[in-house]
C-alpha cells in the first residue's frame, strides 16, 4: 500500500521507509555496552515511521494504515518531534515538516482530529484492497455484534 501510494502521489520524493527515530542514548542505556553494541540495541525511546520523503524544503513523515487507528495520529506527532533529537537525519532537521496519514478507509472522526493538529489525511486504496478484504473475511473466527450495553428491559 505505502509503496504504490509514494509512487502515486510522491514520485520525484527522496523515500527512506521503515525510518528509526530518537536518540542513540538514554539515561537508562546499559553502560556496559560499546558504542556499537548500543547503535545496534537502540534504546527504548528509538520508534519507526514508515516512511519519510523529502520533497523540496519539506521532509514528509508518513504513517500509513489499511484501517485507521486513532492512536495513529499520536504517533505520527510523536514522530514528527523526535526528527529534532535522531542523529541519522541531522541533514534535514532544518527543513520544514508535515505528517501524513494514508488510510485506505476513512474514519471520520480520527480524520477531523488529525487535521485539527495540523496533520494531512490522505484516503487512499491500495490495488490489493479487495483481496485483503476477502481473506480478512475468510478468517473472521466470530460474528461482528452491535448492541446495547444495558439490557432494554432494564429501564
């Protein structure tokens, strides 16, 4: 999905995807690692975005989901503060910054919210989407249920 998306919509964008973002370092790293041994540990602060393209002088930090999440939108700000303190993308620190959220369903409500925090929603459907469907549907174990939570003879 991610990859026919930046291809459709960012083709020209310099792409890094599957991005590792934070310090090198914490506090509480083990100090009897080496410097090496702590790059290849990370720390519990390092996350990933998936993916990040520099299109002119704006670095675009993507998120991208078949079916949305509203803790995506947590995320992708997360991320887009953690480019200041990773030491891998010190060259485009500088540049200015927008998230991007690709969903292939809309979510209304996470929409409205991530756009109110400055986010970019993208509503895109990958050429696979209905074969993802089919075989969600196929390994669906119960039946989907909406209801009241308080009997209606309750009341």
């Amino acid at each position: 999905m991610l990859g026919e998306y930046l291809a459709k919509y960012h083709p020209e964008c310099r792409v890094v995807m599957r991005v590792r973002l934070g310090p090198l370092t914490a506090p509480t790293s083990d100090p009897t690692l080496t410097p090496e041994e702590q790059r290849f540990v990370g720390t519990p602060f390092r996350r990933w975005a998936d993916a990040m393209c520099v299109e002119g002088r704006q670095l675009n930090v993507i998120e991208a989901a078949l079916i949305p999440q509203p803790g995506d939108i947590s995320l992708l700000e997360t991320y887009l503060h953690m480019v200041d303190v990773t030491p891998e993308l010190q060259d485009v620190r500088h540049l200015g910054r927008q998230g991007i959220l690709v969903w292939a369903v809309d979510d209304p409500y996470s929409r409205m919210i991530a756009v109110r925090h400055g986010l970019q929603v993208v509503i895109y459907k990958p050429s696979n989407f209905g074969e993802w469907i089919a075989k969600v549907r196929a390994n669906e174990k119960r039946t989907s249920r909406t209801g009241l939570l308080v009997p209606s003879d309750a009341g």
